[in-house]
C-alpha cells in the first residue's frame, strides 16, 4: 500500500524499471500500482505510442487481449473506448463484481486476471479501510497452475490467452471457478 511504503500509486516508469534506461525519459505513460502500464493518448489522430521495458517478458492489453513482447516501442491506433493499458507479465489483477457502486465487500465475487504466470504471482484483497480481507495466489507447476485462496468468497480466475482443459471457454482465455482453498488448474 502506498501509504505503508510511500510508493505513489501512479508512478513513473523509471521507478518500476531503473535499470532500463529508456524508462528514465518517459513522461507520457506511467506504472498504475505494481501490474499495469498505462498509457493515455495524447493526439487528435488516436495514436497511441508506449515502451515494453526489456527483459519483462509478453505484455497483455488489459482492454483488447492483444500481447506485445517487451523491450520494444509499440505504435497503433485506438477507437474511443480502447487506449494502451497493459497488464505486466507474472501479475494478476482482481476485478470485483460491481460496477454501479464503489463501496462493496471485495472480498465476494471476484474475478482474479492472470497474465503470464510463469513463476508465482500474488494479490491481496482490501476492505474500505485498507485492511488486508483476503488473498490469492497463482504458481505455475509441472503439473499445471496451483491457486490458493485465503478469506475469498466465490472466486473466478481467468486465465489470459490460456487453453486450459479445467475451465470454460472465455473470449478471453480460461474461466476456472475456484472451488476450494487450493485447486490444481490444468
């Protein structure tokens, strides 16, 4: 939490990534939190222009699923309800169930995004008053993926760009419904 370490929510890329020089330049996209990049577009022609740190492996559209490896400059065009937000490889991502109302119990109902899981990756869930509720974790094994939840009710995890046979078919990948504490996806 940022108010724990003092790291900004929203932070320049040169924070992430110090030892990528191209990061210590950039000041039209930024770090939101630990797993995503974003970055705005800034020209009436809907250019979006962004850099993938070198060595981080494949970046994944949060928006559109479309993967771009890293170490390189991307330049495309975005339609109004798009622009570059991209998750970072090994992360996940929790998105509640509500989205008409910003007070709920986040701890019910969530869905947990996994973007190239490659090692292990973990989330916490807080409460309105920023006190951890719940976690959850993803670790890539020989035998598939291992999620463990901890104080989590009801939890999704889809799988970005996945073809696992343990779950359904999402436009997006793999929709695994986690059915206890620990449960091996394959």
């Amino acid at each position: 939490l940022a108010e724990e370490t003092g790291v900004p929510m929203m932070r320049a890329m040169i924070m992430e990534f110090p030892n990528d020089i191209t990061t210590h330049a950039l000041d039209r996209q930024y770090m939101f939190g630990d797993n995503l990049l974003v970055a705005p577009i800034f020209n009436e022609n809907s250019q979006g222009e962004f850099y993938l740190p070198h060595d981080t492996g494949r970046w994944t559209n949060y928006l559109t699923n479309e993967v771009h490896e890293s170490g390189a400059w991307c330049s495309q065009v975005y339609d109004y309800k798009t622009l570059p937000l991209l998750a970072k490889p090994n992360s996940l991502v929790m998105e509640g169930a509500e989205d008409h109302q910003a007070e709920y119990d986040y701890s019910k109902n969530v869905t947990v995004h996994a973007f190239e899981i490659e090692t292990k990756a973990t989330a916490e869930v807080t409460n309105l008053s920023g006190e951890v509720v719940g976690s959850v974790s993803v670790e890539k094994t020989d035998a598939g993926y291992t999620v463990q939840t901890n104080g989590l009710t009801n939890v999704s995890v889809l799988f970005r760009n996945r073809d696992l046979a343990s779950g359904e078919i999402h436009e997006l990948g793999t929709l695994v419904k986690i059915e206890s504490e620990t449960q091996l996806v394959q």
